[in-house]
C-alpha cells in the first residue's frame, strides 16, 4: 500500500517542526490518516492529498490545486503560535478538526472523493463515513 496518501504541511519552513515537516504528535497524526485511507484515492487522478497550514507565502496561491496527482488544500487560517502552545492531545485534536473541515470540502467540492467515507470509517469518525460524494 502506498505510504504517502495524505500530509499536513506548514505553509512556513520551521513552523513548528524541522523544514515543512510536523513535531512529533502532527507526524504520528499523518501516519494513522494515511494508514486509514485507501489507494488509490480513486479521486479524478489525484493519489495523494497535501492540507497547507497557515497563511500562504506570498499572493496568488488557489485554494485547492492540482499537479502531478497531487490535492494541495489551503488552510490558512491555522495558528502556529496557537498549536505551539497547545499540550499533545489539544494538538492532535487540532489536526483532525483540520483534516475533517478539508475532507468536508472536498466531497462537497468533488463528485469522485468517496475516498473520504472510506477513510473516515477506519478513523471512527462516523460524521463523515456516512459522507458519500456520488
């Protein structure tokens, strides 16, 4: 199964891991999403799906775009300072409130993202398992 279906990526180098990578919890967050999620996405060409946080670099970035079969979703309104702050549990539950606002979206925004229902049934979210974009 592929590894690398779906990553968070501060939109900031060294936000508050090393690069664009998370800390420690936000990876372990990422590793039970991926393991989660099916592959293919079956989602119109797209394999694997990045959520940016924080505010965009610089002017002109779209919300949601596609290259080389890869889903990049801004979420620009997620606090570093904020997350920092913020003990292991409160920051894991950051991530996921995150994550499920981007899923949300995407099947609201995309007739083929059935890969969301899937994902969430093994995450236990059952909000979003009953989700079915078709």
């Amino acid at each position: 199964m592929a590894r690398w279906k779906f990553q968070l990526c501060p939109n900031q180098r060294d936000a508050f891991g090393n690069g664009f990578r998370l800390d420690a919890v936000g990876e372990a967050f990422e590793e039970r999403v991926n393991d989660a999620m099916p592959f293919p996405l079956g989602f119109h060409g797209v394999n694997k799906i990045v959520i940016r946080l924080g505010p965009p670099g610089h002017a002109g970035i779209k919300d949601y775009g596609e290259v080389l079969g890869v889903g990049e979703k801004q979420y620009p309104n997620f606090s570093y300072q904020h997350y920092m702050a913020a003990s292991p549990p409160e920051r894991e539950a950051l991530l996921e409130a995150v994550t499920r606002d981007v899923f949300r979206w995407l099947v609201d925004a995309h007739a083929d993202a059935r890969f969301v229902a899937k994902a969430a049934g093994k995450l236990g979210w059952t909000d979003l398992a009953s989700l079915d974009s078709a």
